[in-house]
C-alpha cells in the first residue's frame, strides 16, 4: 500500500523522490524537487551499501579494531615461540687488582694439622665466553598460555566484528536521519508555499477592505515560523551529513546527498543469529576455563633440558712467563622443577576463578533472555509503525482534501480565516505523525537487525 502512495521520478539523472503523494498538491513537491535536484547536480548520490563500504576502508574504528586483531595474532605466536629453544651467547672478562685469597691447610705441606695458612691463587687477567642453550621439556603454564592467546585472540576478532556492528548501526542511523529530515523539509516547502498562496488571499482581500490587517498578519506570522523552522531543518541536515560523511571516512567538504526513496513497505523478517554479545560472553566463558586448567597444572612439574659450552682464558703478562691460555668448558642438564607449597595461593586463584565462571554463565543466561524479550518488543513496535505509516498517509490525504475544501470555502466568505489555520495545523500534524511514523519504523527494523545479528548484512 504504501509504495503505491510514492511518486517515483524516472529521469536520467538521480533526483530526489518525494515519500508521499500529497494529491491537491503534488505539483508544488514535484516542482520543489525537481529545483532540489537541479541544484545538487554536482552532488554524488550514495547509497546507504556505499556509504558503508567507505566506512569499511576509511573508518579510523574499523582500522584500529583491525590492528587489535593482528596485535592479537602476534601474541599468539609469541607464545608459542615459547617451545622454541633459547640460546644466549654470554661472555665475561675480569681484571683482579688484588688477586683473590684462598687458605691452604697446612698439613698438606707438611705443617701441623687443623692450621692454615693464606695464600693467593691465579693470575689477573680471566675471561670466559660460552653459548648456552634451554629447551622445555614440559611446561604446564607454557602450554596453558599458548592456549589463552588464541582464544584471546578469537575475542579480538569478534571485538572487531562488534565494532564494525556498531559502526553500521550508526552510519544507518545516521543515513535514515537524513531521509527523514530531507522529507521534512520538502513538506514544509509545500506548506510555505500553501501560506504564500493563503497570505496572497488576503491581502487582496484586504485591499478591498473584506478581512482585517490582523488576519494578514497571522498568516504573515505563520509564514515566519515556517521560514525559521526551515531555516533549523536544513541545517540540522548539514550537521547530521557531516557525523556521515565523518563515519564513512569522507571530507567534510565533500558534497554528498543520500537517496530519497525510503524503503518502509516490505516488512522483512530476519534470520536469528547469535549476537556479538552472547559470542563474546561464550568466549569469555572459554578464556576463563583455560585460565582456570592453568592454574590448576601449575601444580604439576615442569622439566627442561639446558645446556652450555666455552672457553675460559687466563693470562699472565709479566715477563718472562706471560701468557695467555683457553681451556673448554661444557656442560648438559636436565632441571625438574616441582611446586610443593606456595602459602595456598594457588588454591585462592583457583576459587576466584570458578566465581568468575559462576558469573559468567549467569551473563551468558542473562544476555541470551534480554535479547529475546528485546526481539519480541521490536517486532512489536515495528509492526505497529508499519500500520500507522498506512493510516498516517490516509490522514495526510483527507486532511489535504478537508484543507483545500476549507481555503476555498474562505474564498467564497462561508469559512473565516481561524478554520483556514486550524485545517493547516491539521495537514501539519498529519505530516508529523507520519515522519514519526517512519522514524519509529526505522529504529525498530534497525534495532531488530541487530538483536538478530543482521547489521553487516544490508542486502
């Protein structure tokens, strides 16, 4: 029903299409819209998949949302590097002043037993170089934390997807602002020029001396109301166009307009899916049960095997016995290291924990009830919108008719001018209830795509 009320323009260029057929007056809209598309000529027409495929290139959230998730993907790897085995090459030199003491027993050369005598061992110049080498055996902890950044990492890609949901809400939001407002003003062009033509009335009727100067100068009051309130609309446009053209990534100075047609005749329904809430609380879920395996396995053992090789140097250089000498040093390990009390650290972490999971489960049921009963009100609303832009068009249509009636009425002298306003405010707020209308219709199918997990799909 509601398509069959628009009035399509098939032109070769892209000009706007009014939302309503307003019938005694479609060809001040038809004229009004045509001047609208004259004068925005030069203006790129986007659609609302335009506008959001510029965000997904030009949109500094979606960028930084896609830094996380390499951010995320790195850490992952650093974990796992982890397994890989260290190797450090370690030197060390040394210059002895003084050279260290050591106390001999003196019986070892012949002295009584249980005396000692001070003596000073080696030479000043020591110096080592070796290259060691560690590689985990098993490690509990490593292996729980390989575990974590992924799944951690997963949480940065829905992140991600959440932050692109919402930044297509808005930039819909913002695009449907736009129509509205657009619609808005093309129906209070039509009324200014219905007081125009009113206020032209008058005054001749009043230079024949057939009205008073007070009735003129309601209807020159009204006109002023409608020019301010123009006035406001169209730079509310502005404004709302340039939060769009910030969200998709576009200068400000760029001209743009949106389409005009506003699509609220089909009433589509929308394929349930898990939300990007509910995903990331299951994941949550996910990273808090790893956390919790972690801390229990960290009261196992770990074992590692380590090794080491160099050259330890020694050198004299007073004459005549200076020298300096190399001498290898190596060896092989294995450590095990077993955790036997740590004051029941571990066992707190362990009960925050299952606390943490407890909260979470009840998240998880709470977001997965709230989503639904939030489903059921939109659809709810939407219908109910969808329904009042059908009566609201009806009420547009009679209102017309009931105001041209009355206008001429007045011009016949069997209406005074009080009916003439009242039948305007009565097209005025027809028109409003039916903007309302759509608004709310809007929201709620909007609002419905998203507690479906529908945004990212505009089609």
């Amino acid at each position: 029903m509601f398509r069959k009320t628009q009035t399509l323009m098939n032109t070769k260029k892209n000009f706007p299409v009014m939302l309503v057929n307003i019938h005694p007056r479609k060809w001040i809209i038809l004229t009004i819209l045509l001047l609208l598309a004259v004068s925005n000529g030069n203006a790129q027409t986007w659609t609302l998949q335009q506008c959001i495929d510029s965000a997904q290139t030009h949109n500094k959230s979606l960028m930084i949302g896609s830094n996380n998730i390499a951010i995320g993907e790195l850490k992952q790897k650093e974990a796992q590097a982890n397994l890989i085995p260290r190797v450090n090459l370690a030197g060390d030199y040394k210059y002895f002043i003084d050279l260290p003491y050591q106390l001999m027993p003196m019986s070892a050369f012949g002295g009584p037993e249980g005396q000692f005598k001070e003596t000073q061992f080696g030479v000043p110049h020591n110096m080592s170089a070796s290259i060691q080498v560690a590689l985990p055996i098993y490690n509990p902890q490593l292996y729980g934390g390989i575990k974590a950044t992924k799944i951690a990492a997963e949480i940065a890609q829905l992140q991600y997807r959440k932050t692109e949901e919402q930044v297509f809400f808005d930039i819909s939001n913002l695009y449907y602002n736009v129509q509205i407002l657009q619609h808005q003003l093309a129906f209070i062009d039509s009324n200014l020029s219905n007081t125009a033509r009113l206020l032209g009335n008058l005054q001749l009727l009043k230079e024949q001396l057939m009205v008073k100067g007070t009735d003129v100068s309601k209807v020159e009051l009204q006109n002023e109301q409608l020019s301010t309130q123009r006035e406001t609309v169209s730079n509310t446009i502005e404004q709302v166009l340039n939060a769009l053209k910030f969200s998709i990534g576009v200068s400000t100075d760029e001209i743009i307009q949106v389409e005009s047609l506003v699509q609220s005749d089909q009433l589509k329904e929308y394929a349930s899916n898990p939300t990007l809430d509910i995903q990331l609380t299951q994941l949550q879920n996910r990273f808090l049960l790893s956390e919790l395996s972690t801390l229990r396995n960290s009261r196992l053992p770990s074992l590692s095997l380590y090794g080491s090789y160099g050259q330890t140097g020694f050198g004299y250089n007073e004459k005549p016995n200076d020298f300096l000498k190399f001498f290898p040093a190596s060896f092989v390990g294995v450590q095990l290291s077993y955790p036997i009390f740590n004051g029941t650290v571990t066992h707190r972490k362990i009960n925050q924990k299952k606390l943490e999971l407890r909260n979470n489960e009840l998240q998880i049921n709470l977001v997965t009830e709230q989503n639904a009963m939030l489903i059921e009100n939109a659809k709810r609303q939407r219908n109910l919108a969808r329904k009042t832009i059908s009566n609201s068009l009806s009420q547009i249509n009679l209102a017309n008719i009931i105001y041209e009636q009355t206008l001429l009425q007045q011009q016949e002298g069997t209406a005074n001018l009080s009916d003439v306003l009242l039948a305007d405010t009565a097209v005025r707020e027809a028109q409003q209830t039916h903007l309302r209308s759509i608004v709310d219709y809007l929201k709620s199918d909007l609002e419905l795509k998203k507690l479906t997990g529908n945004i990212p799909s505009q089609n």
